[in-house]
C-alpha cells in the first residue's frame, strides 16, 4: 500500500525502527523520520 507511492503523508508509529525500515524499503521517494521524545520532535 505505501510502496505504490500515491500517498502524501503516512504517518507511522512504531518503537521498532527495523520495522518501519522494512515498512518503507522499497519506498523510492525522500523520506523524513522524526523521533518524539517526552513531548520533543527531532529528525532521526
């Protein structure tokens, strides 16, 4: 479903990183992962 790249946004939360790694694989467009943590939001 998300690797057919006709979304704008997809929104992922996971505490696995490999997962969402494994989610987005054959993704071919930028990707931009943040982390949020205690209420902070940084790029991971």
């Amino acid at each position: 479903m998300v690797a057919d790249e006709t979304f704008g946004q997809v929104f992922l939360t996971d505490t696995n990183l490999e997962r969402t790694d494994q989610a987005l694989a054959r993704v071919s467009i930028p990707i931009l992962r943040f982390r949020v943590q205690d209420g902070t939001v940084a790029p991971v």
